[in-house]
C-alpha cells in the first residue's frame, strides 16, 4: 500500500483548518459582538486564520507575527476589563 504525500499533506491542513475555524467560533459565540474591542479581536483572528492557511510563496511571517501581537495585547485587555468587571459585581 503506498501513501500518496500529497493527499496526507492535504488531510493534515484540512484537519488544522477545521480545528483552527472550530476555535474561532467558539470564540465568536463568547465574545460580545456589540463591543468596539471584542469585534476587532475577532477580526484579528480571522486575519490570523486567513495569514496562516494561504500559499507559502504568499505567507508574510512578520505580518502573522504582528497580528498573533495584537491578539495577545487586545484579548488582555478585554479579559482585564472583565476581570476587574466580574469582581466589582457591575
């Protein structure tokens, strides 16, 4: 039996693609979509999802590096706010 390369390759990504949508949607049912921050989070995610799943000769690291940045920096801001939110009782 041999392996075709290609096809495995192929069902890795889509298996990675999947995982990396399902997270994304999970996230999009937990935020609040009528806050200015949370929508620009979810649209750094899906900037990320769509940097990270495009032909190599069209990937920019540095770029999905600034955008993971971003998403680091904006998701602690937002889970500050409502930490500090949830302990006030507001």
């Amino acid at each position: 039996m041999f392996i075709n390369l290609n096809q495995a390759k192929e069902e890795v990504i889509l298996t990675k693609f999947e995982r990396a949508y399902l997270t994304e949607t999970k996230i999009n049912l937990l935020i609040n979509p009528r806050e200015k921050d949370h929508i620009q989070l979810t649209k750094l995610i899906r900037s990320a999802i769509e940097e990270i799943f495009k032909e190599k000769a069209e990937k920019d690291s540095k770029r999905l590096i600034e955008i993971r940045d971003s998403i680091i920096s904006l998701s602690q801001d937002i889970l500050k706010r409502e930490w500090e939110r949830v302990k006030t009782g507001k």
